[in-house]
C-alpha cells in the first residue's frame, strides 16, 4: 500500500522552496484475503515494523507518520 501525503506547495515558479507538512498518526485497515493471515508488517521508507493487529479477516495499524511517501508492507503468513 503506498500513501501520498500531497500538502506540498503547488507553486511552480523557480526558486521557490518547497515545504512539506507531515501527516501524523494514519489509520490503516487492510483486508486479508480469505483463508490467509499476516505474519509482519513493515513501512519501507522509514524502515519501522509499526504495532498491527489483525480482527475479523482485517490487519490494523497506524502510520506514525507520512512526510511525502510511506509504503506498507504486508507479509502473508
């Protein structure tokens, strides 16, 4: 899963600095598929194994964090 955080300045004239706004504490829900369940979880860029659940066929967590690009790993058991 990968998640954008687009909150960057939409300004295209040169010289500009471009600043970024992180996105604290993102929720996410992953449905597995039938039969099968997680074994881990990790978020590619920032090299974290975050804490997750897994209820009723679904893997929950939260992203500590989304600066502009985070990926979620999901590794099925």
């Amino acid at each position: 899963l990968h998640l954008l955080a687009n909150t960057g300045n939409k300004s295209k004239k040169l010289r500009t600095r471009e600043e970024f706004l992180p996105i604290p504490d993102v929720k996410v829900r992953l449905r597995l598929p039938a039969g099968r369940r997680a074994r881990s979880v990790t978020l590619l860029r920032s090299r974290r194994r975050p804490a997750w659940h897994e209820r009723a066929g679904w893997v929950e967590l939260t992203v500590p964090q989304v600066l502009i690009h985070e990926a979620v790993h999901l590794e099925l058991a």
